[in-house]
C-alpha cells in the first residue's frame, strides 16, 4: 500500500499483494500529509466506502498536522479517537482495513503502522416489529446493525452477568455473530455447545442468521426449525432470564434462541402481556387451529373415499349434492384447491406488498367461484380448504407456519391411500420425528416427551406469573429458582 512500508520489510509480499488489489477498486484512498512542527511525513490509506471522513477530519488530522510526535506510539496521546492501535504485524492490514479502520504510516518508522477507528455505520432507526407485532408491548424490533441489536439487549439487562462473545465466520463474508446468555443462570453445557458449532462452520457467505440456523441444528434434514427466531429484544431479554442463550448475526434482524421446544413455536410473546386466563385461552386456539389445518382436508378426502358410514344423513345430501357433477376425485379436487392457495399465497408473498394484498383477495375469490361454477371442486370442500389456510396462519412464528403447510400433503397422500388408518399412521410417523428430534441435544418434545408436569406450566397454557418460580427443568439452569413465591396469606372471612 505504502512505498515506506514496503521497502526494507520481511513482509512486503503479503502487503504488495494486498496493494495491488486494492488499487483496482474506486473506493480505496491514499493521502499523504507532512506535520508543521517537526516535518514528519505520514500516510493515511482507508476505504472510503467503510470510514466516516468527518471523524479524520475532526478527531484525527487537525491534531497531527499542529501537534509535534516523533513516533507511532505518540499519536495515542494527541488525537482526540479512543480506539487507536499500534501495531508491526502486517497480517492485521487487511483485517483492519475491512473493518473500517484508517491504516497510518510514518516515513520515519518502516517497521510499525497504526490503526484508527473511524467506522462508518448506515443503519435503518429502530422500527415496530413487523412479524411478531403485538397490540400491547414495546414496540422495538431489531435492525441490521449487530451492536445495535446488542444495545437493544443491554439496556434492559443492565448486568455484569450478561456475557457476549464474538466470532467470525465466512470464509468471504467475515461475518461478525455473538452469543449472549447469562453466567450463572445459562447451562454452561449449552452455552460450549452452540460455541463449538458456530466454530465450527464452515461457509464462504454468512448473509443471515437462516444460514447459521441450518449450519447448527441438531438435524438438518427435517422441515421442522429447531432454534427459534424473533425480531423482538423484550424476548430475547425474557429468555435470558429464563437460561436460555441468544445469537445474534451481523446483518440480520433477527435473534436465534437455542435451545427450544415445540410449544415454544406456537405461544405468542403477546401472551406475557395478557392476563393468564385469556393467553391461555388464545394458546389453546392456535394449537386447535394448527391441527385444525393438517387435519381437516385429509379427513374430508378419507370419508368420502372409504367411509361413508360416518358421514351423518343430513351432511350426506349436502355433500352428494355439491359432488354430483363434480368429474374429480376427492384427493384431486383436494390437490387442486391445496396447490391454488399455496401458488396465491407464495404469489402474495413474492409481490409488491399492495399487489400481492390484491392478488391474494382478488385472486381467492375469482378463481374459487370460478372452479365452483365450472364443476372442478365442490363448494363443501372450497370452504374446507379456506378455513385450514386460515387456520394456518395463526401460527405465530413464520417457519413453523411453513413447515405445517406442508404436513397437509403427506397427510393427504395417506388418506387417500388407506383412509382413517393412514392418518394415524402419517401421524404416528409424525410423533415419532417429533420424539427423535433435539434442539441443542435437549427434547423438542418436552413437556410432552419426557413428561415434566412442572414446565407445563408454561407449555399449552400459561399459569400466573405467581406460580412460576421456577426456571424450565429443559434449561437444566445452576439457578433453578427465578423468585421466592411469597407465602400464603391466611383468608379472612367475609364478616371479619
């Protein structure tokens, strides 16, 4: 980068190599100044695109251009920039340099180089979150921007028992990701074991946390997520508390949560912020309601293809009158309406949000009246279809709503296959993934499998806050106990 740098130096190689790139791009600069009172001439080499010049101009340059030094090591005390390192190793040039630091260099002194901080951040301002949206609540959702995200962490868990811990990963991106958990409350087992994985990876891109998720799970051949994401700080502070631990990537919006469970994937951190006996109530509607869309359209194509006998007489002249001029059979005319929702619904997603939201209304009305009209699929089932595609998006958080899109097919397959008996055994097949699978070695399935009575009291529905002064038996936490339960007051009489 630098003639003085690189004559006379064991290291000129590497650095010659490094010049020669970065020369060919625009956004490289070297500007070379000369101090007033003792005639020292130095460089600054940086990116333009990563610094913020007004920080040079500022904090750095005014000082080193009236100010006397004579070596590297003085500048430490003369410019007004926290972050100045003093180095002679050449392999931090390029590290450096793409983290947005000013490489100074001195004509006096060919053997060391010094580092200024002087990072350019462009990020978006703290906006609601737009997934996990809540009525009642804070309404801060994290950005792109990795510290950021961590000071949306830190200012409400103002303690020195919250440990954040770096790494960098991609062999391209050099992407920043830390973990956050808190030493005394986090399983240390778990805490080695997702820091292990992250170190593990091996990727030349890391743009998002979607790619560490599927770099880190337990299984990875299953459409089931096994770490749960948020864009909300107030959970990713609860689940802290709770012994949980957080990743957050450089880049992404949104935090991981390691390890979970199943019914994690269906409670609503809105839950927290409503009394118990309605969180409760709207918990046990969304799990009515996933199952609700898995099983409805299978059920439907079973009846009419093997069971007749079930089917009460007064539905049975309803339903032979919407099929009588209907040429398909049930598993076809479940496929068709299946498949034209997923293609209206992916079409929504993929569109600009105002076209996609006409798409999506418009485009369910005409083409179901007009597959109703033109004798493809019957009415009953066009109304089926509609209530289990809107049962599914009760699901709160979006990958687990696409993994129980999908469950609908193979379900289907099966009940056209051997009926009722192929349900209960696509569902036994099911259960038995559910059983076998782990979120950072620990059951998904719990409280259900294995059986822990005590963390149900968070699970299919929410006890008040009073009787949970336990921390999760799953989290295996040193400190178990979050609160001591005060003690029961004595009821007094009506009279007394």
């Amino acid at each position: 980068m630098l003639n003085w740098f690189t004559k006379k130096n064991t290291h000129s190689d590497v650095k010659g190599n490094l010049d020669s790139y970065l020369k060919r791009s625009k956004d490289y600069k070297q500007v070379y100044y000369e101090n007033q009172k003792t005639n020292q001439r130095f460089c600054f080499s940086f990116l333009s695109s990563l610094i913020d010049e007004s920080i040079l101009e500022d904090h750095a340059l005014p000082f080193l251009l009236d100010k006397p030094f004579e070596k590297l090591e003085d500048i430490k005390k003369i410019v007004s920039v926290a972050d100045v390192q003093i180095s002679n190793d050449p392999s931090l040039i390029e590290q450096k340099l793409f983290n947005g630091y000013v490489l100074m260099t001195m004509e006096s002194d060919k053997k060391n180089f010094a580092f200024i901080a002087a990072q350019k951040e462009i990020v978006r301002s703290v906006t609601q979150p737009e997934v996990e949206f809540s009525v009642i609540g804070p309404k801060e959702a994290f950005v792109e921007s990795l510290m950021q995200n961590v000071n949306l962490i830190r200012k409400r868990l103002p303690i020195k028992e919250l440990i954040i811990e770096e790494f960098t990963v991609g062999s391209l991106s050099k992407t920043k990701v830390v973990t956050l958990h808190i030493d005394g409350i986090a399983d240390p087992v778990n805490v080695e074991t997702i820091k292990e994985r992250i170190k593990g990876v091996q990727f030349d891109a890391i743009t998002d946390s979607s790619y560490i998720v599927q770099m880190i799970s337990d299984n990875k051949n299953t459409p089931f997520p096994q770490l749960l994401d948020t864009e909300r700080p107030d959970r990713v502070t609860a689940i802290l508390a709770e012994g949980k631990i957080a990743v957050l990537v450089d880049g992404s919006p949104h935090a991981l949560i390691a390890p979970t469970t199943l019914v994690e994937f269906f409670s609503s951190f809105e839950d927290y912020f409503l009394n118990w006996i309605l969180s409760s109530f709207f918990r046990l509607i969304r799990l009515f309601a996933v199952a609700f869309s898995i099983l409805i359209t299978p059920v439907y194509v079973a009846t009419l293809s093997y069971h007749y006998e079930l089917i009460p007489k007064d539905l049975m002249s309803t339903l032979i009158t919407s099929r009588r001029e209907i040429p398909l059979p049930p598993i076809l005319e479940a496929l068709f309406l299946e498949l034209t929702i997923e293609l209206l619904r992916e079409a929504g997603a993929r569109l600009p949000t105002k076209v996609g939201q006409t798409i999506g209304i418009v485009g369910g009305i005409v083409i179901g009246t007009a597959s109703v009209e033109a004798g493809l699929t019957s009415n009953v089932l066009l109304i089926i279809v509609a209530l289990a595609a809107l049962a599914s998006f009760t699901t709160p958080v979006y990958k687990m709503g696409n993994a129980i899109r999908l469950l609908r097919f193979p379900f289907l397959l099966f009940a056209e296959l051997w009926g009722l008996i192929g349900i209960v055994f696509c569902f036994c097949i099911l259960m038995t993934h559910l059983i076998r699978l782990t979120s950072l070695n620990r059951p998904f399935l719990e409280p259900l499998y294995p059986p822990r009575l005590a963390d149900f009291k968070d699970a299919l529905v929410r006890f008040p806050f009073s009787q949970q002064s336990q921390r999760p038996q799953i989290l295996r936490s040193p400190n178990p106990v979050r609160f001591t339960p005060p003690e029961k007051k004595k009821k007094t009489d009506i009279d007394e």
